[in-house]
C-alpha cells in the first residue's frame, strides 16, 4: 500500500487561502478502474481510494505513515513569489 503526501494547493478560482496549511496523506489506486457492465460508470473495489486523511504538519503524515507501515511519498510546495507591481507599471 502506496500514498501520497502533499499540501493542498490554493484555489486558482478564488483569492482565499483556505486549508492550504494542512497536509494531506492520499492512498495510490491498487486496481484499475473499470466500467460497469449495467451503467457503463468507471470504479472498482479498492475502497482505500476514498480516504483522505489530514494533518497539520509534513511530520505528522510521515510519522502516521510510518507508523502503520505505508510507503508514503512527500511532495514539497514550492515556494510562493508575489510579483509585486503597481498599477501605473501597466501604462509604461
């Protein structure tokens, strides 16, 4: 059983930063997902998959993961750069 570590990235659609501190540990898929045979919709058995679990800190996912023996990937955030600039800067 394979996951995922990462920070939630904020969302382009909105200028709040909301959850972005937290840290999220996501389960990799252990089967493909196939189409049913009645309604055509993509799944399949691996339940792990919808559970998502939420941390305060890189540690403290590494630690969980450590701890119930999940190989856990961390993926790091870079950092965020602000290009500061007028709105006169616009016109020159």
């Amino acid at each position: 059983m394979s996951a995922r570590i990462y920070q939630r990235p904020k969302n382009a659609m909105q200028s709040g930063r909301a959850r972005t501190q937290e840290w999220v540990l996501e389960f990799a898929p252990a089967e493909a997902r196939r189409p049913d045979p009645l309604m055509g919709w993509a799944g399949s058995g691996d339940t792990q998959v919808q559970v998502v679990l939420t941390f305060g800190s890189a540690d403290e996912a590494k630690a969980y993961a450590d701890k119930y023996g999940i190989a856990a990937h961390v993926s790091t955030v870079p950092p965020r750069r602000l290009k500061l600039q007028s709105y006169a800067d616009n016109f020159r």
